[in-house]
C-alpha cells in the first residue's frame, strides 16, 4: 500500500491537505516483520503509531502458562498502536505478525505534534477510539451472552472482508487456533462448529481461511 493512501485511508486522517499528508509521509519508517515476529509486547514503551501496508497482525494478549486470548485480527489499511500514544502508557498487549508483514511506523512526538496542530484531526481521533470501546462493550457482551457458535459467527463477521467489487463471498484468512483464541473456546469445537457451518452451506472451508456464502444464516447464530 502505497504511504499516501495508507495514512489517508486512516479514518481520523480524512481531510488533510496534500502539504499535511506529505510532512506525515515524510516522517515514516518502514520496516518488516516474518511470520509470528512479535512487533511489541505488552509492557513495552509506546513510542510509534504503526500502519499495516502488506500482511496480517494480531493483537493479544499472552500468558505464561501458553494460553493466548485474541483482541483482534488486523490487516492491509488498518492502524494500531495510537492509544499508548495519547496517554504514555505502555502496550497493553502484544502484537504479532499473523504472516509477513510490512509496516508503516509514525513516530510518537511526530504523530503528537499533528494531533495538536490538528484540531479537527483530534476531534475524528475521539471518534474513532469511542467505536474501538464500543467494539469492547460488544466483546464483553458477547462473551457474557452467547454461547460458541453464536460467539463464532459473530467473529466471522467482523473478520470478513469482500472481495474488491463484490458484496459476496467474503474471504477470512484466519486459522482454527486463532479463531479459537477469538472465541474463547477450544480448537476441536470450533472445528466442529465450522464443519456444521459448512454442512448447512453457509460457509466453506479453505486451506488458511473460511470463505462466509450465507450471512444472513451466521447472523441468526448470533440470537
């Protein structure tokens, strides 16, 4: 993805001028990640807004017993990292290559200095982290009232992405061990709950990832 159009494609980066979007570009490193790399951890200082140009990440959170709870999946166009910025908190969980990535990393006193001189850009910025606690108000409530395949149709859901010009199939690259740490569940039931899916012609089943046919069907699972 090309510098511009990724920090253009960043919701509360809408409408700044060519000179703004420039002074942002120019102040941009790039840097590559392999498969399962860890980008930060938690705990680590916040010190840079990153930008996902190739590849897919997740955020989670890690234990020493091996256990791994999934915030969430992120690929090309979607950004992280902007909340350690605002507050000077460490990382609140980790974040780790899904396949090879490639990342844009704006600098925090870079990215300071633009909310700042940006008062609209700051006004989107509250817009943006207000639907990123709504999203966690839905996790929780989706923890608390579904059951599996109501929690994995909805994961499936927010995942999907359609192909360019197409309303479906929609394409999730995603493995059964990182849509059971989304989840909450184990590997064999979310296999299970997958093969039904499948049975029933709502989904199909590829190599690396679900490809979603019926999302009115996933929605009633969600009730």
């Amino acid at each position: 993805m090309e510098s511009h159009a990724a920090l253009r494609a960043i919701p509360f980066m809408y409408g700044l001028s060519d000179v703004e979007i420039d002074r942002l570009v120019a102040a941009l490193r790039r840097r590559r990640f392999a498969r399962n790399e860890v980008v930060f951890h938690r705990d680590d200082p916040g010190n840079c807004l990153y930008l996902i140009a190739k590849g897919t990440l997740k955020i989670a959170l890690r234990y020493e017993d091996g256990r791994e709870i999934i915030l969430t999946l992120l690929g090309v166009g979607d950004y992280f990292g902007e909340l350690a910025l605002l507050d000077g908190e460490p990382r609140s969980a980790d974040a780790i290559a899904v396949e090879p990535c490639e990342l844009l990393l704006l600098p925090r006193d870079v990215f300071l200095r633009f909310i700042e001189e940006s008062p609209g850009a700051a006004l989107r910025l509250l817009e943006a982290l207000g639907a990123q606690f709504r999203r966690l108000t839905d996790t929780v409530h989706d923890a608390a009232f579904l059951d599996v395949p109501g929690r994995l149709a909805r994961v499936l859901q927010t995942l999907s992405k359609p192909a360019e010009g197409e309303a479906t199939p929609a394409v999730v690259r995603v493995t059964q061990n990182d849509l059971a740490a989304m989840v909450g569940a184990t590997r064999e039931s979310i296999n299970r709950w997958l093969g039904y899916y499948q049975d029933q012609g709502w989904i199909r089943r590829e190599r690396g990832s679900v490809v979603i046919i019926d999302r009115e069907a996933l929605m009633h699972q969600q009730r």
